[in-house]
C-alpha cells in the first residue's frame, strides 16, 4: 500500500561459487604481462561475443559484441577499496577458466514454467605485483539474449574482510541511442517514476539514474542495463560519465563509514547484465535474471499458491451495499470477500488501518504492534468467515515493524491462517536494506507465508532464490490514479519493456472507471484510469505478477464487460511469447496456461490495427473469445466488444485497438474429434 512516496531493496543467501563443465586449459596459470591479447568466449548460438582484455596499466576491460557489431565498447572495469587500496589496474593474468552451462530448472511462478540457462562462461583471475598481490576474478557469462559479468574476489593472505567503496565499472557504447530514463537522483525513494523517453547522450550527468535502463539503436537492436542475484551488496545505480557512456554507482552503507559495501572473503558482486535483443520484444520473454540467480533455498515449495487478490485500500473501501459502512472493518470486509469468492479470487489484502490510524502507522510506525488489530475488524471472525468461502487474507505491515516484530508476528499470523504479508516502505536499497530483504523472506517462509514487497526497488531475480516472493512494486502504477495524472497509455505500454524486464510488478490493473485523456481527473476515492476497459484488461496478460492485484471495487464490476475475464485469466504462466512492439507505444504479448492461451494488446493515444498471427498455437481447434475496444470507444472508453470464433495454427487475428486501447483474447483448446 505503498503511497507514492517510498521504496525498496532486495536480498538473500550467499550465492554458490559458478560450476564449470569444462577445464582450464593447459598453461592456463601463467602470469602474462599486460597488455595482452584478448580472451573472448561466445553464447551457446556464437551470436553474442565477450571479449576481455588487459589495457595499459594493467586496467581491466570488457567488451560486447551481437553478430559482429559492438554493442558495448571496451569498458573499464574495476573496484575501489578503502583501507585496501584498489582493484582496478596493474593487473596480470594468473588464469583463465573456461566453461558453461546448459540445463533446465523449474519456476514456482512467471513468466514461464520451465527455463532454461544456457550460457558460456569465461573466469579470469587476476593478481597484482608482490609484496601485496591481491587477486580478484572476474566471471563473465554469454547467453544468446544478452551478457553478464560479475567480480569475485577470492580468499587470500593478508585481506579477511573488504569494503568497497565504489566501482569502477563502466558501460561504454560506441554512438548515441535512443533510451528510457528513470532519473531518480536519490538513493531513498519509493523507486515509482516515469521511464522518459531521451537519448543516452542527454542524460544528465548530476544524477542517477535507476535500472533498467532500456535503449535502442536506430537499426532496433534494444539494450537494457539491470543486475541479477542482488544478496549482499548495495543496488545499482547508473550515471552519465562521458559522451556515450555510464558508470556504476553505489549507495552508501548506512553507518557512516564511507564504504558502500561490507564483505568477508570470499565475496562476490551481484552480475552486471546486458539484455540484448533484435528488437524490443525480444527482451520481455528473457530469463536471463532468473537464469543468473541462486536457486531456490527452498525444498518445500507446495504451499506458494500464486493468484488474484482484491485491492479495498484503492477505492478507498467503497461499498455499495445497505448497511455497509465505506471504511475498514468488519462488514466493509466482509462484503469484499464476498466479492472475492464469487469471482474466483484467492485473497484480500488486509491494508491500514488494521492495526492504527492510516497516516500515523506509516510516519510513527515505531508505536504500533502489527499483532493487535482495531476491535472494530473482529479480525478472528473475519479471517474465518474468509476460510469458509475459499479466499484468504494478505496482511499489510510496515517494515519497521516487520524488522523489530516480524520473528513473533509471522508466527502468530501463521496461527491466525494468513497466506501472507504485504510489507511496505523500505525506502533504500543499500546493502542493510538487502540483507533484510533476505532475512524476512526466509522468516516469512519458516512460517509459510507469501511475501508481497511494496515500496521496493526492483527485482533481480531473488523469487527464484526464494519462491515465496510473489511481486513487488517499485512501479509508478494504477496507485498513482489517486492523486496524479502521470499513468498514461503511454506510460504503461513503457514499463513492460523497461521496469518489467526486471521481473513482476505490482502494478494493481483492473481499474474499471475508463476515462479519456480530456475525462480524466485524479480522484483519491473513485479513481478513474486512463484509456479503455480493454486497456486495463490486456494488463493481466502483458504485466508479470504471480499476485496480481483486481484494484477496483464489487460496484464498479459487478454486471461490467470484462469481469468474466478477470474471473478466468491466470496469474502465472507455462510459456512467454512476446509477438511484437514499440517501448511507449504498443505491445502484443502471449501467454500459455496449460493447453490455453491469452493474447494481450496495449496502445498509446494513437489508434492502432494489427492481424496477429496465431503461429504459436499448437496444432488443433481452438476457441477464441474475444475483448476488443467498440468501435465507438475513442470518446466512450468504458465501451467493449466481446465475440467468439474458432481459430487455428496458422490463422490471424484482426485487432482494432483504439486510442488509449487495448486486447484481451482467450484461446481455449477444444478437444479433437
């Protein structure tokens, strides 16, 4: 229930040291003096090439290619350590490791079922001159969709414990492109902003600005910039340092120190990742995140239990019902979870003020004990009234209290039969705030409770290491609707190919008060959305969200064009197919569940017509239901269109989408005669 102030992080356990498949090659322990000859290893496909070199001086550097063209210049790398001097140059090669990777490993939840990490892998160790010869390596990974590295420095005489200070690490390109920019100039926020549209050379070099950092070439070929197995460090942040080029840049450990990042040795960096594809919507069905995180710690995964929950908090608990009060308590919930059960969705979010007054649990949250809710909730009754309908309740709490609280409150909400919580603004995402991500994952799941993060950062891969972690936000989504006019169409056909890239987003779609741009106005109590009922269904199948929020209220749906597809749309998926678009003006995505599949669409304020081709169906008879924008809706958003027809491999589908306008299409496999 993160406001539209506040933040994030993320975090885990230890990440295993990398496996490899093949040995080092012989004499490959021989120091070489720099500078030398480059080391290269290609992807599984020789499409993606990374290259590594020694420059003058001994510095590091990598490069990236994609089919003979650079993608990334040679970019020096490095680390900066107080108290330890500095790992960024009068570097020699001690060894050279080679190897890969190709298996499968299945997903809890997202974007698919089954993923495969396939990938090439190149260590390079590295050692300074005596008397000190500290040594750092440096793990660099080609995938067919994109490149990765991070360092590792190894245990070694003289040096038990690091900090670091900064990186060294730069993301030089060879010419300017295109690119969607979230400039946050902060290390504490909400991480919710606008991905504006600009160029590379025109970001400023006075700020940060937060990943994915998503561009493109005037040839298509798209970029984005994020990191993967974030669970000991500070989050990455990137600003301009040259012409056409960014660096890394940390935010600072909370204590005063100076140092960014505090470590025992061995220790290793989260990987820098370079997601690279023909186009844009080559980006969408990437793993590659996932593919570079540690594995679950998890053993019993039976309980996670992903699905749709029902958001009272946005419209402000409105009820339209005799005897119902529009507030949180008792009867007011009550008439939610009624809704809930009829429609097929699994939870609701329990939001303050359960436990204290709205406002003052999130300023003074230190005077508040998430185990005692307001007697007006009668939370024992309502939480077993839930259970006898099927629907279960996620319990929202503050961090802070979650961090004094969480090992007694977890348990008791355990006993209470709650699925899971929802915790909110962390605002930070240094190395502290990481850790603690971790730890109440793993407090959360000793008592088998899902996790919702709200006012956080971006993912990095860590529901993979712990599955419980459903979603989180850092998202500037649906909320927003409250009190801005900032949640365009355009806005929201940018973050699947920027935010999204980096795994689920809480973004709360549903919103059935469809306005046009000239109707539109922020209302905290009613809220309406910008664009049509179609834009706001495509949602559920464009936006990744194991715990996808229905963020309307039982009035605004009941009897409305689109509920019957909220009803039966999935919430994680077998399989990804990313059909075709343009960051801030189109998407057309697929996804399967099972034998049936769902087509989402999404538009800008500009009118648009397709004709889909249905190649990735399987071979067989389908049934194809329908929601498209009417044909009347331009001026009356809130107008849908639903038909039905058979459909088969091979065929197209016609699509209108209008301005502001959107696609939601179900495939249903008919069984053969």
């Amino acid at each position: 229930m993160c406001r539209w102030l506040i933040i994030a992080a993320i975090l885990g356990a230890p990440a295993p040291a990398a496996q490899f498949t093949s040995a080092a090659p012989q004499g490959a322990d021989v120091a070489r003096s720099a500078p030398q000859a480059e080391e290269v290893v290609h992807s599984p496909s020789g499409n993606i090439e990374v290259s590594f070199r020694l420059a003058e001086r001994g510095v590091p550097q990598w490069h990236v290619s994609r089919e003979g063209s650079t993608i990334l210049d040679w970019s020096r790398l490095g680390l900066n350590l107080p108290g330890n001097g500095r790992l960024d140059s009068g570097f020699t090669v001690a060894g050279i490791d080679s190897g890969g990777r190709d298996e499968t490993y299945t997903l809890v939840a997202g974007k698919t079922k089954i993923a495969r990490d396939n990938h090439r892998e190149l260590r390079v160790r590295l050692r300074q001159p005596a008397p000190h010869g500290k040594r750092m390596d440096l793990l660099f990974r080609a995938f067919d969709d994109g490149a990765a590295f991070r360092y590792a420095i190894p245990e070694q005489d003289g040096m038990s414990r690091i900090d670091i200070g900064e990186e060294e690490t730069e993301f030089r390109f060879p010419s300017d492109m295109a690119a969607w920019a979230f400039q946050i100039n902060t290390f504490h926020s909400s991480f919710e902003g606008i991905y504006e549209p600009t160029t590379l050379g025109a970001i400023p070099d006075t700020g940060e600005v937060y990943p994915p950092l998503t561009m493109q070439r005037a040839d298509g070929v798209t970029v984005a910039i994020t990191e993967a197995d974030l669970l000991d460090y500070g989050g990455l942040y990137l600003r301009r340092a040259g012409k056409w080029s960014l660096r890394v840049i940390l935010p600072p450990y909370p204590d005063g120190s100076g140092a960014c990042v505090h470590g025992s040795l061995p220790f290793q960096s989260p990987w820098r990742v370079l997601m690279i594809g023909a186009k844009p919507a080559d980006l969408v069905a990437s793993t590659i995140i996932l593919d570079l995180s540690t594995p679950s710690a998890l053993t019993d995964v039976s309980w996670i239990q992903p699905g749709k929950a029902i958001f009272p908090w946005w419209p402000d608990f409105h009820a339209e019902a005799p005897g119902v009060p529009d507030s949180l308590e008792f009867e007011n919930q009550k008439y939610y979870v009624d809704f809930a059960a009829e429609n097929g969705i699994r939870y609701i979010e329990l939001e303050p003020p359960w436990y204290g007054n709205t406002d003052d649990c999130i300023e003074h949250p230190e005077k508040y004990d998430i185990t005692r809710p307001v007697p007006r909730l009668r939370l024992p009754e309502l939480i077993a009234y839930a259970a006898r309908k099927g629907v279960r309740l996620f319990i929202w709490a503050h961090w802070d209290n979650v961090r004094r609280q969480g090992d007694s409150a977890f348990a008791i909400y355990q006993k209470w039969g709650a699925a899971g919580v929802k915790i909110d603004f962390m605002n930070r995402d240094d190395q502290e705030m990481v850790r603690w991500y971790g730890e109440t994952l793993r407090k959360a799941a000793a008592h088998r409770l899902m996790v919702l993060f709200h006012g956080a950062c971006k993912p990095t891969g860590l529901q993979r290491t712990y599955p419980n972690l459903l979603s989180q936000e850092g998202v500037f989504g649906n909320e927003q609707n409250k009190v801005t006019r900032m949640v365009t169409p355009a806005h929201t056909v940018t973050i699947p190919f920027t935010r999204m890239l980096a795994g689920p987003m809480d973004f709360t779609p549903g919103g059935f008060r469809n306005a046009t741009a000239g109707e539109f106005r922020p209302d905290y109590r009613r809220p309406m959305v910008m664009g049509t009922r179609c834009h706001q269904l495509a949602m559920f199948v464009v936006y990744e969200s194991p715990l996808m929020m229905v963020c309307d209220d039982p009035a605004a749906y009941r009897g409305e064009t689109g509920l019957a597809f909220i009803r039966e749309v999935p919430v994680t998926w077998d399989e990804t197919r990313a059909i075709e678009g343009a960051i801030g003006k189109f998407i057309l995505l697929a996804r399967r569940s099972g034998q049936d599949w769902y087509i989402g669409g999404m538009t800008d304020w500009t009118a648009r017509d397709f004709s889909v081709p249905l190649t990735f169906l399987e071979e067989g008879r389908y049934g194809a239901e329908v929601y498209a924008d009417a044909p009347d809706a331009d001026a009356h958003p809130r107008h849908a269109s639903v038909s039905t027809m058979l459909v088969k491999r091979g065929d197209t589908l016609p699509v209108h989408m209008a301005q502001g306008g959107g696609l939601a299409v179900r495939l249903v496999r008919l069984a053969d005669r």
